[in-house]
C-alpha cells in the first residue's frame, strides 16, 4: 500500500523533493505538499482505494507522512469491509 501511495504522491503532489527520498515518516509539508496537492491527493487516494476519508478526519496531520495516509487508508478499508 505504501508504493501505491508513493506513486499517487508523486502523481499528484509534485513534491520538491524527490519521492524516492522520503521516508514513510518523514514530513510531507517539509517535502512541498502544499494545502492546494492536499486536496488533490485526498481525491485521488479516495479514488485509488475506493475509499471515502470522512471530514473529522481531514487535517494535518492525515496528511503529515506516508505512515499517516497508509495507517487512514487501512482503518478506512477496514471499516468499509465490516459494514
């Protein structure tokens, strides 16, 4: 899950760092996400995954790293499965 993430940021987010040398915990704000590639790489991560990320979940902190959006997405795909 965290390659397909790696290849949606890179897709989506046009980071100034390289994708390929951020770690999955590393800061995604100080790679160049701006709040305008937020947006678009929730859309695209919502479209990827068949997911929906609900609003209260929607901040900062989703968005910090790689582990954060891949820790989301496994809570939300696990919820949609149990309903």
């Amino acid at each position: 899950m965290k390659n397909e993430l790696r290849t949606i940021i890179k897709d989506v987010a046009h980071l100034e760092a390289s994708i390929d040398h951020i770690a999955d915990s590393d800061d995604l704000y100080e790679a160049g996400l701006s709040s305008l590639n937020t947006i678009q790489l929730m859309l695209a991560i919502e479209k990827h995954f068949n997911i929906e990320i609900p609003d209260e979940m929607l901040n900062r902190q989703l968005f910090q790293s790689i582990d954060s959006l891949a820790g989301a997405v496994t809570q939300l795909q696990r919820a949609e499965q149990s309903a």
